[in-house]
C-alpha cells in the first residue's frame, strides 16, 4: 500500500524542523510523535 503522503515534504520537515517531530506528525504517526516530545527526541530517558 502506497502512502499518500509526499516523501518530499516529508523530507523537508525532517531537516528542517525534526526537533518537534513534525515529520512523524505529518505522516500519522501521533503516539510517536507525543513521546518523542516529552522525552526531547530520547535525549529524556
């Protein structure tokens, strides 16, 4: 199954603003996104 997503702009999110985890936002993956929040990107653990 294809995604509909573009991988550009998902791209684009991951290097441009991949602290707040909007690329795994943008691609749906919300539970990931909130622990990847409140543990700064694992640095947090």
């Amino acid at each position: 199954m294809k995604s509909e997503k573009s991988g550009l702009v998902t791209l684009l999110l991951l290097l441009f603003v991949e602290f707040l985890g909007a690329h795994k936002f943008y691609v749906g993956k919300f539970g990931t996104v909130i622990v990847f929040i409140l543990t700064a990107g694992g640095l947090g653990i």
